[in-house]
C-alpha cells in the first residue's frame, strides 16, 4: 500500500532481470548508447577504470571499454547529453578500497556535461546505498551493483575467469549480482528520487525534455511486460521531515503473506527483526519453506565483525521456535578444472511464492531498515505469465548456482530444500553449501563493532555529547584537576612522597635489572603491590625507569595482567555477598558499571578510575563478568598509561627527585593530552552505551 509499504504503485511496461554484472554492464553500455538527454547515476562507490562489457568482454561499438573514457567519448557523439554522478562521501575505513580523485577522472575535458557529486549530506556512519541509474527517464536499472571493479563476472561463476581481475592485475573470487531493468513509469519515478538526491545534496539540475524516443536496446529480452511495480525506500530522519522505513515494512508485510516458499539471496544477514517475523510466519504456516543464500565469509576484518558475527542472532529466532529445520543458509560453491572458490553473493533479491519479486540495494541487515539510504523494486504477479516469469528467474538463480537446468529444478519442486541438500552432499561441481552460523565471529570485540558498523538508526553524536557533558561530567573533570593539585602539594608538604616515591620502588628493581630475573620481579612486584593496594600507576613508572622503555611497557603490561588476574579470582572466590558487607553499596554501583558493559566499561573505568585499580579487580571477580572481557578491558584501557610511563619514564624520575618548573610543564602537558584522551573514550562510549539502550 503506498504510504506504508512503498512509496509508489505504478507500471512497469517492460521488465528484465539481469543475473550478474556481465549482464548488467552490457546491457547498460547498450542503454546508453541511446541516451539523448540526461543520465542519473546514483551509488554508493564508482570507479572509472571499470570495464563496462558484456560476457564477451569485448565492446563492439568503437568506445573506450573503461567506464570513465567511455563516457568522455559517449559525450562527443552526443552533444545535448548530461551526466550527473552521485557517490556516498565515503567514510576512511573505505579510502583504501575507492578510487582517489574519482571527480577529477570523470569530469575532466567534459565541459562541464559531466557533474560529479560525493554526497556528504548523510549523518555520520550513514550511506548512500541507493545503487541507481536512469536514462532520459524512461529506462532505469535498479539492484545491488554499483559501477565499480570487482564486481563483473559472468554467470558461470569459473573459479578463475581471465577477466576476473582488477585494474592492478589482482585476480577476485567469483562474484554474483542481480540488477533489474525497467521501463515506463517506473522509470519515470526512479528518475524523480534521482532528482530530489541529486537537489539533497545541494546540486541544481536541468529538467529532462519529454522523450518519445527508443531507449531500450535491441540487445535486452524483456522478461515481463505491464507489471504493477511498488518503489519501497529507506531514507534517513532529518530536522524537516521524518525518516522513511518502506522497506522494513515491505519485508515484513511479503513475510507475513508467504504460504509456501520464500527464496532469498543477500548479502549480509544480521536483522534480528527480520529473522523473528519469519521465524513465526514459519511456525503459523507449516508448509513454509526458506532458502537464503549468503556468502560464505565477508572479505573485510571490519565486516566479518559487524555483518558475519550477526549470524549467528539471526538463526536464533528459528532454533527457538523449532523451525529451523524447514530454513536452509546456505553459500555458493565452485570447482573446475582442479580448482575451488566460495562465489561471493552481493545480491538482494527476494521471491515469495512466485507471486512477488523484490530487487533492490537494500540487505538483511539493521543499517538497510533506518541507517542508510536503500531503494528497493517490488513485482506483483497479477497474470499467469507474471507468475511463470517469477518462478522462471527463481529456477534460473538456484539452478545457475548447482550447476542444473530450470527444466530439472522444476522436477523437484515438491521437496526443493532436498534437492539442494542431496545435490551438494552427492560431490556437485556446482552447490550450495550449509554454513554454519553458530562459528561466526563473536565475543567482546564483535560486541562493540556490530552496534557502530550496523546501526538501526544513524548515529546521533550530537546526543552523546550532551549526554555526556552534564554536571556531574564538568564535576568530575574539575574534580581530578583539583585532585592532582592536592596530590602534588601533598607529595611536596607531607611524607606521602615517602611511601609512594617512584625514585624507591625504581631503585628497588633496578638492583636485578641486569639479572634476566628482572621482569619477573617486576611482575611479583605488581602482584605484592595489588594486594596491599599500591597505587598502580606508580609501579608502572618506576618499573620504565627500572628496565627502560621497552623492557618496562612489556613487563608493565604483563605485571598489570597478572597483579589483575589475581585479583579478579580473590574477587571470584569471595562472591558478590561478601563483597557487599565488606565494601559497602558504592563499591556494588562501581561493580554495576563494570557488569553493564563489558570489556568497554572494564577499559573506561581503567582511563578514567572511578575506583583503585586492586577494587575494581575485585569487584570485576565478583560480577558475572567474563574474564576474556574483563584481561582484554584492562590492556585496552591501561595501554594508554603504560606507554605514557613507559616513553617518559626518565622525566617522571627526575620530576620526582628534583621538582622544578622545567620539569613539571611538559609532564602537565602530557597530564592534559592524557585527560583529553580519556574524555575522548568515555565520549565514545556514552555514545555506545546510548546505542545499546
């Protein structure tokens, strides 16, 4: 229903599905060989170095096969052609993915025809995902394929293809896409959302002349005509109007009408939300089948983390409500000529009992449903040949994957799921393998990626800042500078300097620092000073001026672990009751702070100590904290004093035994660096933990 589930309801009067980049690239070359007016080509990352062919890998038309030279000639043999580029402002952790100076490589010797944009409208840690190209309005492609390298390869999927390589020369795994195509109204409409992009992020652009015109190539078979089509779109929250989730709601509402079968392809799956509306569609409807095909592994550390480790929630919901028999995930398999590669599914379609087709940008993660900007294509059969062609394009993606022909799929319609399953355990070539969700990546460092890298929402900075700087924030930080004042006068009026002085402690390690004894001391030393609750910081300092800057980090840091360890289990042992009588209701806030959060609020709490190091081990030992959480909190949050110690040891010593000016600025200066830091962490996790909650 427009409104709710789409934005908009209209024909489509030619449609084609086009399986994997090959197509697409052609097709799209063929396309734009007819373009007269203005081209929209909305993304998430371009590159111009790529190669714009067919299966072939050749081009017949005389053109440049490079995508940017390409569209350099196309401009000199059309003279009343514009091109406008739209391209996510990509964050740094993809700078070493993207092409430098891409604006520069498409624009130039343009005359100003091409325009190129990189969107920094999005909040930060959002993208523009939308991955569109419109031609005079009349014929638009929509799906997952942005027009970049790495992307082509043909539908066979070979473990090594000749062309399968990068501008460098790098071979990439097999790599698969769907893009649809389409014609009419809906073309029409996808070249307004182009627009309205392209005015967002502050752009003018000249109307499109009303086109009577052939755009649509010989080359291209339509697969359906006169489909009714739905345009569902996420689009992001802003002060003058809200957020768009029709495509959340599109899923659920093709969710909660399926009655047979649901095929899947997408590329990341970690929507819990999602999971658990087909979870229940399966155990209302009992004859529910779901197949989702996903890659085997995501390239990036980063995505493995954020995406991978999101699997193993998504099966959840289905082990739960005892229906996951009934659901396979599974990934594509290759081998040929002696070789094996894992085919790495980018799609994002969707089939519901062949009744209903989805095509578009937008995964089955958190980020797709409100952090980014997605544009997905809905198909609605309402004719037999509709529904014939939806069960064809099903057959031919799970077919193209095992190796099998429609006509044979077809013969096993009745137990599909079967079919799959003997087919990859008979040895096939070509299969689709189970992958096993529940050794995805998990534990403390997932947990703090995967709410920052897959959002629900985008993330709102402005509000962890005021969040964080409250009263009680400017209390506390006017509270530790008052705090070091009167330390140092105390050090300097009173005998504290007697029982802490890190001359002492680093004189008496220093009488075996030539022994290869020394950092064991230095580690007991650490241990004895735990247990009678030495300041910490002070036996760090002096075991740098003791073994240098090296030896001292190291031993530091494994003196830290062990004294913490010891703790941690004297803390175990006496439990949280006794803990409770001995030290009161502040220190059980304090351990409420450290269980809340895990490992984050373990290293928050090591750089900004709201209690000695000895208690907070104690307390950690006493909680139902993880101890892999609480030994990786504490290098996290102490690395950041043990390197200072550690680089300027030799300062501290002499500051410590001959107080002067000339000594006490730079070591204040680095006091400050080291406060700054700290409200740059607790900064960030506030932000996390606002997330979280």
């Amino acid at each position: 229903m427009p409104g709710q589930t789409v934005w908009r309801r209209c024909e489509t009067s030619r449609l084609a599905v086009l399986n994997d980049a090959a197509e697409y690239f052609g097709a799209l070359r063929d396309t734009l060989l007819l373009a007269e007016w203005q081209v929209y080509i909305i993304g998430w990352d371009i590159h111009s170095k790529t190669r714009l062919v067919g299966p072939s890998g050749r081009a017949a038309d005389g053109l440049p096969i490079e995508l940017g030279a390409f569209l350099s000639e196309l401009l000199k043999v059309k003279p009343m052609l514009r091109i406008n580029i739209l391209i996510w402002d990509f964050a740094a952790l993809y700078a070493v993915e993207r092409e430098w100076h891409s604006a520069d490589k498409f624009t130039v010797e343009s005359d100003d025809r091409i325009q190129f944009c990189m969107d920094a409208s999005l909040p930060l840690g959002s993208s523009e995902h939308q991955k569109i190209v419109v031609i005079d309005h009349v014929v638009a492609f929509v799906g997952g394929l942005d027009l970049t390298i790495r992307r082509w390869d043909t539908s066979e999927h070979l473990a090594a293809h000749p062309l399968r390589h990068d501008p460098d020369g790098k071979a990439y795994p097999p790599f698969h896409d769907v893009q649809c195509m389409v014609e009419g109204e809906a073309a029409a409409a996808l070249g307004e959302i182009a627009t309205a992009r392209w005015a967002t992020a502050g752009r003018a652009s000249k109307g499109c002349e009303t086109v009577e015109c052939e755009r649509w190539p010989a080359s291209v078979l339509a697969g359906a005509r006169q489909v009714q089509t739905g345009i569902a779109r996420t689009e992001l929250r802003t002060a003058s109007q809200g957020g768009i989730d029709e495509v959340a709601r599109l899923f659920e509402a093709s969710i909660g009408s399926a009655s047979r079968f649901i095929y899947i392809e997408n590329q990341f799956i970690s929507a819990t939300k999602i999971a658990e509306a087909l979870a229940q569609r399966m155990v209302d409807v009992p004859s529910l089948h779901v197949l989702i095909v996903t890659p085997k592994a995501h390239l990036s550390w980063l995505e493995s983390r954020a995406m991978q480790g999101g699997r193993g929630g998504f099966i959840g919901p289905f082990v739960t409500a005892g229906v996951a028999g009934r659901l396979r995930i599974l990934y594509p398999s290759v081998h040929d000529h002696g070789l094996s590669a894992a085919v790495m599914v980018h799609s994002k379609v969707m089939i519901v009992d062949d009744r209903f087709l989805r095509i578009g940008s937008a995964n089955l993660n958190n980020r797709s449903m409100g952090a980014d900007t997605e544009c997905d294509l809905a198909f609605e059969a309402t004719t037999v040949e509709h529904r014939n062609f939806i069960s064809s394009l099903r057959r031919r993606l799970i077919g193209h994957f095992c190796g099998v022909t429609e006509v044979e799929l077809a013969g096993h319609e009745d137990d599909l799921l079967g079919f799959v399953d003997f087919h990859a355990q008979n040895g096939a070539g070509r299969a689709l393998l189970p992958i096993d969700c529940e050794r995805t990546p998990a534990g403390a460092v997932t947990g703090i990626i995967q709410p920052i890298a897959d959002p629900k929402q985008p993330l709102d900075l402005e509000r962890a800042a005021r969040r964080m700087w409250n009263g009680r924030t400017l209390l506390a930080v006017c509270g530790t500078v008052v705090a070091l004042a009167g330390l140092a006068l105390a050090w300097r009026m009173t005998s504290l300097s007697d029982y802490t002085d890190i001359g002492y402690v680093a004189s008496f390690i220093s009488q075996h620092s030539h022994s290869a004894w020394a950092p064991l001391l230095a580690v007991m030393v650490f241990v004895l000073g735990g247990l009678i609750v030495f300041p910490v910081i002070v036996i760090v300092a002096a075991t740098a001026v003791a073994l240098g800057p090296w030896m001292g980090a190291i031993s530091a840091t494994a003196g830290v672990l062990a004294s913490a360890l010891v703790l941690f289990l004297i803390g175990r042992f006496l439990g949280h009751r006794r803990l409770q009588s001995l030290l009161g209701a502040r220190a059980l806030r304090v351990q409420d702070r450290i269980t809340g959060k895990g490992v984050v609020a373990v290293a928050m709490i090591r750089m900004v100590p709201v209690a000695p190091f000895s208690l907070v081990n104690m307390l950690a030992g006493a909680s139902q904290l993880r101890l892999s959480d609480f030994l990786l909190g504490t290098v996290l949050g102490m690395a950041p004093g043990i390197v200072t110690m550690a680089a300027l040891g030799a300062q501290i010593a002499d500051f410590a035994k001959n107080s002067s000016w000339s000594t006490a600025v730079p070591l204040g200066l680095i006091v400050l660096l080291w406060i700054a830091i700290c409200l740059a962490v607790q900064f960030i996790v506030t932000w996390w933990s606002g997330r979280r909650t």
